[in-house]
C-alpha cells in the first residue's frame, strides 16, 4: 500500500516499517504475485488478460 498508494520509495519504506529494503523488495514483489494471481481469473473471464 505504501509503495503503491502513497508512492514511497523501498528505502522510505523501509525506514518506516523498520525493516530491510531487501525484504522491501520481497514483500512487494510476492504481493504482487498473488494479486495477479487472484485477479487473473476475472480478468480471463472478462477478456481482459494478456
């Protein structure tokens, strides 16, 4: 949400949480990974999916 929403950087949002940005990047990258993996199906289903 902060990345995305907010538009913060890794590194503000490291400071933030109080964690790495290595795991910064992680987050971002499995969260991302399971959202489209759930709105694939929608999308499939409306023809919108690449």
């Amino acid at each position: 949400m902060l990345r995305f929403i907010n538009d913060c950087s890794e590194k503000e949002i490291s400071s933030i949480l109080g964690i790495s940005i290595g795991t910064v990047k992680s987050t971002v990258f499995t969260t991302r990974e399971k959202l489209k993996s759930l709105l694939e199906p929608i999308m499939t289903e409306r023809g919108d999916a690449e």
